[in-house]
C-alpha cells in the first residue's frame, strides 16, 4: 500500500503531498518510479549487468542522464565499501556485497521514500549489521524516510520508530528511544 502497488481498503496515502490512492495507474507508476526506492529480501539485480550498471538502471528508469550521475554512482557504491567492485557482476559478488548494490540502487534517484523489505534475510550477523548501519546512514544523511520490514528485531536499534503488526493489524507503536533500544537488545541476547 505504501508502495502504491496495492488500494487501501479505506483511507489515504500521501507522499511529499500526493494522494496515491486517487492517482491513475500511469500516473502512480511514474510518481512510484521517482519517489519510492525499492531494497528487497532478494536484490533482484539484472545478472549480466555490472555492479555500476545495475545502480544506473535507476537512473535510466527515471529518465536520469547516467554521464552527469556518474560520478554519484561512484561516490554511492565507494561510500558502501564497493568501489573496488563496480565492474563486478552480481555473481561475483558476495550475499553483503549484492545487498549493498541493491542499497545503492534504492537510493541513487533520490528518491523521497525508501522501503526495505527483509534486507538482511541472507546475511550473516555481521554482515547484517554492516548493511542496515550503512543504509540508515545513508537515509539520515540524504533526508529520507526509511522503512524497513524485517522480522529481525536486533536491527531495531537503527530505526526512529516501531511499527509491530501481527496477522495483518497494528499491534503496537514504539517512539521511545530506550524502549526501542530495550528490544533490540533483548532480541541480540536471545539470539546468543
């Protein structure tokens, strides 16, 4: 629904001030296009594009000149450990290093809204850690909204807020800072 892939069964959604639920579907997809970036569980990144190609896909989608933002993708893939890797193809990349192309892609069209879906199911702790930290950096720096889904509460303590549903259903809200740290730090203990 955030996304403007699916109606709300009542309501509205607004984005920078545009109500997607009265927008036609071309209008939508190209509003979508532009302001929503996408990081999924699997990265979904094109296996014969290299690394650099698969975040400048973005750009094209959007009708971004590539050679001006060129010099973006460089800065966004090296400030996300990756510019030794650019040329690479996904499958000479690692799980963490697939995941951050994806991170990259998400964000190069600066887009107003990014939505995260499960962006640590196939990493280690680790390297987890590493990918949410970076991509919430990246968020705060650019003045974006975040959103990640993730059943992993120890990633908890890289967000502002708790949203926790349970069978489709706002469960409970969570804002305060300690509370939030409280469960992420819970979940991290469990985990050992």
């Amino acid at each position: 629904i955030l996304a403007g892939l699916l109606q709300p069964t009542e309501g509205t959604v607004y984005i920078d001030g545009e109500d997607l639920t009265d927008m036609r579907d071309a209008r939508r997809t190209r509003f979508r296009g532009r302001a929503i970036g996408f990081a999924f569980q699997s990265n979904n990144l094109v296996p014969y594009l290299n690394a650099r190609d698969n975040v400048n896909l973005m750009l094209r989608l959007n009708h971004m000149n590539t050679r001006q933002n060129r010099q973006r993708t460089t800065d966004l893939l090296t400030r996300l450990g990756l510019g030794e890797r650019m040329r690479n193809y996904p499958g000479q990349l690692s799980g963490g290093q697939q995941q951050r192309v994806a991170i990259a892609r998400a964000l190069i069209h600066e887009p107003i809204v990014v939505l995260a879906d499960e962006p640590t199911a196939s990493l280690d702790t680790e390297r987890a850690y590493q990918v949410v930290d970076t991509f919430a950096h990246l968020i705060h720096e650019q003045n974006r909204a975040g959103i990640m889904v993730t059943h992993d509460l120890r990633m908890c303590r890289y967000v502002d807020k708790i949203v926790q549903m349970i069978d489709g259903k706002v469960s409970r809200i969570i804002r305060d800072r300690d509370e939030i740290d409280e469960v992420a730090n819970a979940s991290a203990l469990a985990a050992h």
